[in-house]
C-alpha cells in the first residue's frame, strides 16, 4: 500500500515539476513575456508603416461600397449632390468627383468649385459659374464640369475628410499600430500561453498548439465576419436612416467604428477557445455551460446590443445568431474535450 502511494506522490510531483515559482519570479516572468510583446509589434509597427495607404484603402472599401449602394438607393453623399433636384440658374459649392482638363490647365478631383445649373438643349449640364483661378492659369466661366450621374455607382472620387492637418499622420499611425497587434495574435497568443503554462500539469501544457490555432483562427474568423457582414450591413441602415442628409464621413471616426466592430467579433470569437482551454483544465463542464442557456441567450442580446452600432432588429440579429452559435458550439467542445479528463478523474 506503502508503494502505491510512493508511485502516486512520484507521480504527483513529476506532474508539478517546474510550476514552483515566487511570487518575485512570476512578476520578473510577466515582465520578460510584456516586453517580448511590445517588441514584435514595435517590429511589425514599423513594417506595416510602409503600407498604410493600403491597408487602410483596405480598411475603407466597405464604406464606399455603403455610400455607393447609398446612392444608388437615392441618398446624396458629399462629393456627389445630385443636379437633378437642382433648377436651370441654380449656384452652388461643388467638389469634383473626377479631374477636370481645360487644355494644359487641370482642377484636381475634389476641388471645391463655384458651379451652377445650365439647360443646354434638353439636358442639364454643371458649369463653372465663374472664373477659375489655378496655379497653372485661369478657366473661364461656363467650362463643363463632370456630372456624377454619369459616374460609376462605385464612387471612386468619394474621400473621408480629416479635419486638422495632423489627423492623417495620426489616423495612419493607429491604422500601422492595430495592423501590427493583428498581425502579432499568434504571437501574442503565445506569450499568453507561455505565461500561464506553469501553473499548469504538464500534460496540460500540450494543449498549446490546439490554443494557438484555434485563438488565431477564430480571431481572424471573427474580424473578417465584421469586415464583410456585420460592417456592411449597419452602414446600410445607418446611411439610410440618414437619407435627409448629405453624409460627410471623417476619417478618423469612421476607423473607430470598422475597428470597434472588427476587434469586438475577433475577441466574441474566442469563446470555444477559452472553453476549450477551460473544459481540458477542469474549470467548466458541458453541464454547467447547458443549465443556463436561456440566461446565456438573454445575455447574448444584451451584448449583441451594445457592441451593435444601430438600433434595428435585422442588425441586432447580425451580431447575435454568430454569439449564439458560437456559444452552443463551446458547449460541444466542453463536451468532447472534458470526456478523457472525466474518465481519468474517475
């Protein structure tokens, strides 16, 4: 009896080895996994600096495909007022949606110019409504300018505005610094798992590469399914809802929105990772997932209610039928995951 409960304690303690650490020794260890972190997306920052006008074109396609479909369902967007609610003689500010060339002399796209409404025979036509002054001569009075009708329903001359003369080189160091962190996930994943894995059994700490795909891949599963649904789909309503007015979208707050939304999917699709880990540990059974669903949906709207950006059931639904699928899928992982460590408990 003596020896079995040698081989046990041996065991035991073969299982435990390497855990012991001090309290000093696991402050000096989230020191050295924190600076390794700051240090791969300081690398990665400066990487990704290089293509910031890409990834952030990248960042905006979703919101000109909104304000295209915007127009095309009627709404008027800033670069784009539609002259046919306009009259024959009518003034106004116009901000060209193409370049425009009067011989050698060229109005740059989205040149607010002074502009009025002419019917030249049974059309109607946008002109300068005075002289223009460039830095390569002057454009006479009457000179056609391009009608946004005639344009593509993708409006490529459609910018988001900065409003101060820093805001750009701002906005693009934010658009390299959460490229970086997005880039980094696995890595950071790691350092995570790294930090935590000595406080664990070593049999636990297999479960290592299990974590890191499954963190990265529904990380990714969950921003690419904001990107291209939950996004596109409240800008919709949102434009719409703004049909009475001529939206003129800044860029900064727009960057907010797209990465609120994306991060927030990317973190919400954690959860079969985190149960993944947390069932394999012991921490959480399929049981106690199971007893509180109709709590857990309650909560699941509750959240898809405030990480949504509108207020519209269809968009509600967006966001939470992903949680809830996600949830009833953890409880399978649970249930999959925690059979071996049940049968080996017992």
């Amino acid at each position: 009896m003596s020896l079995k409960t040698e081989d046990l304690e041996s065991r035991v303690e073969d299982e435990l080895a390497g855990t012991e650490m001090s309290l000093l020794e696991h402050l000096e260890e989230l020191r050295q996994r924190l600076l390794r972190c700051v240090l791969a997306i300081l690398i990665l920052l400066a990487g990704c600096w290089f293509f910031r006008e890409p990834i952030f074109q990248f960042l905006e396609t979703p919101v000109r495909q909104a304000l295209a479909r915007a127009e095309a369902a009627g709404v008027r967007t800033a670069l784009h007022p539609q002259p046919y609610e306009l009259r024959p003689g009518d003034r106004f500010q116009y901000s060209l949606p193409e370049e425009v060339r009067v011989g050698w002399r060229v109005i740059p796209a989205g040149t607010p110019v002074p502009a009025r409404v002419e019917q030249r025979g049974e059309e109607l036509v946008i002109v300068l409504a005075e002289p223009w002054m460039t830095d390569q001569g002057l454009i006479s009075a009457g000179t056609r300018l391009p009608d946004p009708r005639r344009a593509s329903l993708n409006p490529t001359g459609e910018k988001l505005i900065v409003t101060t003369v820093q805001e750009a080189f701002s906005l693009y160091i934010r658009v390299a610094f959460y490229a970086a962190v997005f880039l980094a996930m696995p890595f950071l994943l790691y350092q995570l798992w790294a930090f935590v894995s000595p406080g664990l059994y070593r049999h636990e700490r297999r479960y290592v590469l299990p974590f890191l795909i499954m963190g990265s891949a529904f990380f990714v599963l969950g921003a690419a399914f904001g990107y291209y649904i939950a996004f596109p789909r409240a800008a919709d309503w949102l434009l719409q809802l703004g049909s009475d007015f001529r939206p003129l979208l800044r860029a900064s707050d727009y960057f907010d929105l797209i990465l609120v939304i994306m991060l927030g999917l990317g973190a919400v699709f954690q959860i079969p990772t985190i149960t993944l880990f947390l069932a394999r540990i012991g921490v959480v059974t399929p049981q106690m997932l199971w007893r509180p669903w109709r709590y857990a949906i309650l909560g699941i709207f509750v959240l898809a209610a405030i990480i949504s950006p509108t207020g519209d059931i269809p968009n509600l639904l967006v966001f939470a039928l992903p949680m809830i699928a996600l949830y009833f899928l953890s409880i399978g992982i649970a249930w999959v995951v925690g059979r071996p460590a049940a049968r080996k408990a017992s």
